[in-house]
C-alpha cells in the first residue's frame, strides 16, 4: 500500500483536513496497512476519524471510525465502538478503481455524519433497530418461535446455564455464559421438542405493543436502563400483565413485539433477576436489584424463516400436495418443495432406494435399503421444522383404487415418476372421475438432452393425451427432443434394471420449473394448460450416438413455454 | 494549441463576465442608494475592494455564491462613534431589503441575494472611519464587532484598504506582466476553492495568496504554467516549521504581514486567522499542487498535460480532443521533398 497515493487523493479532497498517514498501524483490535488519521469536515464542523485501509479493499471497502466516539452523539448507522457502516456489502459491486472508491466512501461516511447530527435520518434507527439492541452491553441472544397472531400472552422460556455453571475454569464459565441463548416461545412447548431444546422451563412475558410514537433504539454505549423498560411497559397500556406476571418466574423475561407507527415489527426482550414489578394495571413500572440484561431475539418460526425466500407471505403455504414418485426428480422436488413453504406433503414411491441411486437423489448412502417415501419423509422432517410429512409405500394405481388415497383431498398433485404410462394412467384417472385437481407432470429426457414439466389444470378440460400423436412406427410423444425407437435405456442389474441415464443436475432443473410453475399458478400468473421445454446442450447425447428431433432444433430458447393447445 | 493556450482558454472559464460584473454592480448601487436615501446615515464615499477591486473575481464554484466587497469610507471621526453604532444602523436599514436579509459580521454587513430561489450573490459592506474626518490621508479605521454585548469584542482596527488596493494595482508596471498576475492568482484561488472547505479559517485567505504571489513574481512571457510553478515554490516557501504535535506530525506556520508602509495595525497579517493546523494543512495541499505542477512541467504530452491540470484545477480547465491535438502536431511534420527532386536516398 503506497502511502503517498493515498494521501495524495485525500489532500485533493476538499473535506479532509490534517491528512497523517500510518502503515501497518493497528486500531480498535485491527490491523491495516494504511491507517489515516484526520478530520472529515462536516456542515463546517471537524470531524476527527480514522480511515482503515487493507489491502483486501476491493471486497471489504474501507473502514471508518470516530475517533472520539465516546462523546459523539448516539447516530444511526455508527457501531458503539465508532465503526461507520458505509455500505451494505451485500450483492454490491465494487469498481476496482481505488481513487474513486475511497472518494465516494469518504463522501458517503460524511453524509452518515451530517444527516445524523441533523436528525435527518433518525428513521434509519428503526429499520436496524436490532442491531443496535445486539450491541447493547451483556446482551444475551434469544430465539423467539413468534405467535402466528399479536397478542399479549404467557412465555415460556428455557435458559439452561448448567453447562456454563459445570465449568471450574473462569474464563471458559464466563465463555459459555455469554454465549448461552435463550430460548422462548408462547403457543406451546412443541418448539423446544422440534429444536430439542432441554432445561427448565419457566414463565415469562410476551408483550405486544402498537406504538404511538416512534420508539429509537437506546444508546449501545450504556448498560440497558429500567427507565426504558418501564417507558415500554407504560406504553403497553392494560394487556392484561398482572395476570401474567402471577406466573412469572425469576429472572423475570419481557420480550416485547412492538409494532412502529409505520408498521414495522420490532421483537426485543430483557430478563432481570431480582425484579419487582408495581404499579397498576396499565402503569407497571420495573424495578430491578440486580443488572437488566437485553435479549436480542431473533425469530424461529417458519414464517418468519420463510420470509427470506420471497417478499411477500409464500404461496406455497397452507397448501396439501401429492407427490408421486420419490425417485431422483420427485427427491429433488420434496426438497425444494418443503424449502419453499410447502408444509403438507404426502409422498407416494414403493421402490427401495439402492446405491446406484444415490448418484442422482436427493438422499445418500445413509438410507440406502429404506423406502424411497419413507427415507424422504425422515429426511425432510429432520432438516425442516413444522411441516406434515407423510409416506407411502405402494404404487398409486393401487392406492387410488383402495382408496387410501383421494386425489381431491389435494390442492395440486406432482406426478414425478418419469413415467408417461403412470402419467397416463393419473391423467385418466383425474378425468373419469372428474377430480379437479391441478396436476404437474415432469420427465427428464435421456442424458442432457433437456427436461419438461407440464401444467394442466383440470378445471379447464386439458388432457395429458395431447402430447401424444402416432404414425406408422406407433405412438410417439411430440414434447420429445429424443427421437423415438432408439435404445436409450440402459441395464446394470438385470430384468427390470433398466433405466433412463441422465445426471443429477437435469432433475434439480426439472424440479426447480415445478416448483416455479407452481408459484406461479398461486400467485395468478398462468391462465392456461402450459408446457415447459429446458433444452439441454446434448454434448453426450450426441456422444453417445443418438439423435435428436426437429422438435429440439427448431427451439431456439434454453427454456421454452407453450400453451398445451398449440403443441404440434 | 499549446499549454499556454490551454491555460487562456481556463482564465477565460473562470474569470468573472461582463455580464456578471454588472449584475454585481447594479445591486451594489441599489445599496448605496437605500443607504444614501435613508437619511439616517453620515456622508460617505465609496470604493471597490477585495477581488472586485482588485480585478481578481473568478467564478465560484458549484453551491458558492458571487460576491462583491465594499468600502464605506463614512466622513466621520471615529472616536466620535462606537464601532457598532454604523453597522446597526446600516443593518436596520437593509435588514429586509433581501429574502435573505442582512447579516452583521465581524468586519462588514453582508447583504445576499437569490437567483432561481437558491443563494446567488452577497454584497458585503465594510465600515471605515477616519482618525480626522477634514483630513482625508489621515488614519483609516475599519469598524469591526457583531454585537453589542460586552463579551463581544468591538474596535475600531487600523486599516488602510485603499493604499492595499494601489500596491496591488501598481506593483508590477508592466500590463501585460501585470495580467499574468492577475491570472496566477485566479489560478490558485480556483485550486483553493476545490480543495479546502470555506467554513472557518481553513481556506487560506485569497488576500495572502495575492501577496505571497506579489512578493516574488517574476514574469515569464507566454508561460503560465512557469509562473505557477514559482508562485507555489515561494508559497511552500514561505512556511516555517513550528513543532510536532502528539500525533507525530510537522506543524508548521505561515505568515504575510502588510506591506511596508501601508498603515495597518503593527501585527496585522494575511493569515492571522488560520491556526497553526489550518496552515499546516494549507501547507500539506500546496506541497502537493507543486508536485502536481511539477508533473505537469515534466510530461511531454499536451493532452497528458491537460489531463494532470485538469485534476488539479478542476472541469474549467479542458481536456483538449486528441484529434485537436494531433491536427496540430501533423501540422508539424515535414513535407515530402518535391518530384524530381533527388534526395539523396538510395532507391530500393
């Protein structure tokens, strides 16, 4: 790192003042290759910081500290040990250009400062408030399974110190207990079964408050106050506490849901041991002997989790399907399906899953020799909290037939057998008996050739039958890049050993447009019978000497969708 | 095109327009004539100070504003006034004439005005008075002072701007040397408005720049980049160091006092305001414009030239097109030796 360099550019910069440069200088607990020290002038103001610069620039940016932070005034966007946070680095792009880049952060840590100081943009506080929280003093992490709906309730909490108590060396006690969490619910005790959380569970409170007045995070450079506590508790008006604190034990836990006047959602907590609590319905007010510690909670509840897969609340959701056919494709689709909100899911399969599978499925060589269904229903349920997982073990036609399964119990159904003639046969199946029940079917094709997934929603008179046509060498299905009459099975084991060979990519994009075309129906965006084509590339394909159809040289797209009507 | 042409065409961005000049002194008028008008005001003359007066006024920079600076030599004894007694009484009667109103300042009332809604001019007022009001040469004083409480600070301070403005005016006889001055100092109160805030004291005063560049200038015909170089070696020149501060630092002082003669109070100087870091810091900055400049001196390339000037001085200064340059240079190169003619070369 040249230092001349850089303090030629900040002496170019009109805003810096009193430029010294430092190499290889360590800082709040920091090394960087060039430590600046000078003052950034703000609405006239001078501004003592620190510009930390490593040679990891291009993905880290620069940092920039207050020097005098302990005084300076509590602003948004500044960490309690001075850090300005510049950018979120988050899906950022950063130009390579080192004078640019530090010109427009040295613009941007002033702009933080002055619309701080200025108040301008107080409202910031409330996007990040959690962040301030977890900088609070001897704060203590909470995971929190939140209500489905607001309301001032009872909590029960498990906060298991017993590990951290076991420790005779000091320093590993103080270790553990700081990093102890706390962990809290208020329906009922299934979240600690489902995160198998163990320990004593006690009573606390949950507390929702629709906020009048914006609340700002406190100061992180103080220990948490009674006073804003009680200021909470004051504002929680007559929800019932008293009732509730009957039951609570010590230490006493508030976890407060909040909700800003502009309706953004803000779950903090403390515990405090020794707590009183007087005061009236209303007018209860605090009072601790011993410190108040802050609880950073940060939610478990699938909700909540969900909501990092989609913007809005996920269409999947609430919604029962049937998966036909646990082999690679349905495997990669049970997966993708549960991760995408799906939450009821039964699964349908009567083969056993062998080692030549695992190349090309979702589960491995842990459930070699189980049932397909019955593997995935294990697997899904130990890796994805609050879903309904059912298996199956028998073929469809047979469980239809006796019932055990009904197909207008579902809200859609997956046929992922790869198999046209079981497709066929739940295509007639739907249609005689008039079930109307969405139906997506999806196949691979031989080797990376492509896949397809076909939509039909029965209300609207589609026919799986339409893809099919016959000439004089029989029937053939129209959708295929594959020619007909070709030997594209393969056998390893014997009679009723062959298979189709194709890798585990294909059936992660095939699974991947089910789950697509599915959301997409939810959310209103289909209004017909639709078929998705994925061309593949065919390098080994053609390698392997087999030929492919007019069909897969006339589509130009690498994913092409067609009205089911108009396939020729 | 050459440097120097370069350089005139910059001079000619930033030098303040006819257009705007005038703007200037029809609102400067306007003033004097409310203050005239009022009737509650003694006798004055008036003359331009500053850069106006000077003929030093550039354009200023993006989000800064025109400004014009007065003298108000009022026909008074000083002694027979408080330093604040004119300035509040100048104050009331321009307090609403603008939007923005009328400002007391330490050494003058400042009058601004919008353009478009935002910020455009200020006129700024300065109030003398004399030691002998019958007696025109004798002892100026430049009332200064904010407010009437006794924990302000009001005097009267010796000034004579006038004599200022003259040796400025009348130290170099030449006019065409004289204009090369005129523009080094433009040059470098362009650079000063890029690269230093104007809140407080940080901005070295465009006062002390002239000087320093007065002091020691030497012309240097068609080559004003030559010029600049000189100007900002003496500038760096002239700091002293003073001591090293905690952080290890060189801190280091700069000073100009009034030229000889002139009746100025006995410790006036250009640069009294700045404090030791605010001169350190002014130092580090022309330290590196003479690098820069230096640079520019040491590049061969017209375009690289204009480029390295262009950082320096900002988008005023143009980047010439490469084809301008290039046209130039072919305009440079040989013509071929004429048919028929031998060459003296060997045929191939």
């Amino acid at each position: 790192m040249d230092l001349k360099i850089v303090k030629d550019i900040l002496l170019d910069n009109r805003n810096v003042e009193s430029v010294c440069c430092y190499e290889h200088k360590e800082y709040k607990q920091n090394t960087y290759d060039c430590a600046v020290f000078c003052d950034l002038v703000v609405d006239g103001k001078r501004i003592p910081v620190m510009i930390g610069i490593s040679d990891t620039w291009r993905t880290t940016l620069f940092d920039f500290y207050i020097r005098d932070n302990d005084v300076f005034p509590f602003i948004p966007h500044v960490e309690k040990n001075g850090k300005i946070c510049l950018y979120d680095l988050e899906a950022v792009l950063i130009d390579a250009n080192f004078e640019g880049v530090l010109t427009q952060c040295i613009q941007r840590a002033i702009d933080t400062i002055r619309t701080g100081l200025s108040g301008e943009n107080i409202k910031d506080f409330i996007e990040e408030f959690n962040s301030y929280w977890l900088q609070l003093p001897r704060v203590i992490i909470a995971k929190l399974d939140a209500p489905s709906t607001r309301n001032t309730a009872r909590l029960k909490y498990v906060y298991d110190l017993s590990a951290a108590k076991k420790q005779t060396d000091i320093i590993q006690q103080k270790l553990l207990e700081s990093s102890t969490e706390l962990f809290a619910c208020t329906d009922s005790s299934n979240m600690f079964i489902t995160w198998e959380i163990t320990g004593t569970q006690k009573n606390g409170l949950y507390i929702c408050v629709d906020l009048e007045e914006y609340l700002y995070p406190p100061d992180p450079r103080q220990n948490l106050s009674e006073g804003y506590i009680n200021q909470l508790l004051g504002m929680a008006g007559e929800a019932g506490i008293g009732r509730l604190l009957k039951k609570a034990r010590d230490p006493l836990v508030l976890i407060f849901d909040l909700l800003q006047p502009d309706k953004t959602r803000v779950i903090l907590g403390a515990m405090c041991s020794k707590a009183s609590m007087a005061g009236t319905e209303g007018k209860y007010q605090l009072g601790c002997k011993s410190e108040i510690r802050p609880l950073c909670v940060t939610r478990v509840d699938v909700e909540y989790l969900q909501s990092r897969t989609a913007d809005t609340a996920n269409p999947l959701r609430g919604r029962k399907c049937l998966l036909i056919g646990c082999g690679s494709i349905g495997s990669y689709i049970a997966g993708m399906m549960v991760k995408s909100g799906c939450d009821d899911i039964t699964l349908v399969d009567n083969q056993f899953l062998n080692e030549e599978n695992i190349y090309r499925h979702l589960l491995g060589k842990q459930y070699v020799g189980d049932y397909k269904s019955v593997a995935l229903d294990k697997h899904l349920k130990n890796n994805v909290p609050d879903i309904s997982v059912k298996s199956l073990v028998d073929r469809i036609e047979d469980l239809a037939m006796e019932e055990s399964v009904d197909f207008s119990n579902y809200d859609f159904v997956l046929a992922a057998t790869g198999n046209h003639n079981v497709n066929r046969w739940i295509n007639n199946y739907i249609k005689t008996n008039e079930i109307k029940v969405p139906v997506v079917y999806t196949w691979n094709e031989p080797l990376d050739i492509g896949c397809h997934v076909l939509f039909i929603d029965y209300s609207s008179g589609g026919d799986f039958e339409s893809i099919f046509s016959s000439d004089e060498n029989g029937e053939y299905d129209k959708t295929a890049y594959c020619c007909s009459n070709q030997i594209i099975t393969r056998n390893q084991s014997g009679c009723g050993g062959s298979f189709i060979p194709y890798g585990s990519e294909v059936s992660i994009q095939s699974a991947m447009l089910t789950v697509d075309i599915l959301k997409q129906f939810y959310t209103r965006r289909i209004a017909c019978d639709l078929l998705i084509s994925c061309k593949g590339n065919g390098f080994f394909f053609h390698r392997a000497g087999l030929e492919h159809t007019n069909r897969y040289d006339n589509q130009l797209e690498m994913i092409a969708t067609e009205h089911l009507s108009d396939i020729l | 095109m050459d440097l120097q042409s370069c350089f005139i065409a910059f001079h000619d961005k930033i030098r303040l327009n006819s257009s705007t000049k005038k703007e200037l002194r029809e609102k400067r008028d306007t003033l004097l004539r409310i203050l005239r008008d009022s009737g509650k005001l003694p006798s004055f003359n008036e003359f331009s100070q500053g850069s106006y007066g000077m003929s030093l006024g550039i354009e200023p920079i993006a989000g800064e504003e025109y400004d014009i600076d007065v003298g108000l030599r009022f026909n008074v004894n000083k002694d027979d006034f408080e330093p604040l007694d004119l300035k509040d009484a100048i104050f009331q009667i321009l307090e609403d004439h603008t939007d923005y109103g009328a400002k007391i300042k330490n050494p003058c009332i400042t009058v601004t005005y919008k353009k478009d809604g935002e910020k455009a001019f200020h006129v700024d007022l300065v109030s003398y008075a004399y030691e002998d009001k019958n007696d025109h040469d004798s002892q100026m004083y430049l009332a200064k002072g904010k407010t009437s409480n006794q924990e302000d600070d009001n005097y009267w301070e010796k000034a004579d701007p006038v004599e200022l403005l003259n040796y400025i005016k009348d130290t170099i006889d030449c006019e065409e040397d004289r204009e090369q001055f005129r523009r080094a100092v433009k040059y470098l109160k362009r650079w000063k408005n890029l690269k230093f805030d104007n809140s407080g004291h940080a901005e070295p005063p465009s006062i002390g720049i002239t000087l320093l560049v007065l002091n020691n200038f030497v012309a240097r015909k068609g080559d004003d980049l030559s010029v600049l170089v000189e100007a900002v070696n003496n500038i760096v020149e002239s700091f002293h160091f003073h001591n090293v501060d905690g952080n290890g630092r060189w801190i280091y002082t700069i000073s100009c006092p009034m030229p000889l003669g002139l009746r100025f109070e006995p410790d006036s100087d250009a640069f009294n305001k700045m404090t030791h870091v605010q001169m350190t810091n002014f130092r580090d900055k022309a330290v590196k414009l003479l690098d820069d400049l230096r640079e520019v001196q040491e590049e061969a390339d017209l375009v690289k030239q204009c480029k390295k000037l262009n950082k320096i001085f900002g988008d005023d200064f143009e980047i010439p097109e490469v084809e301008a340059v290039s046209k130039n240079q072919l305009n440079y190169i040989p013509s071929s030796t004429a048919s028929g003619v031998d060459d003296g070369f060997e045929n191939s």
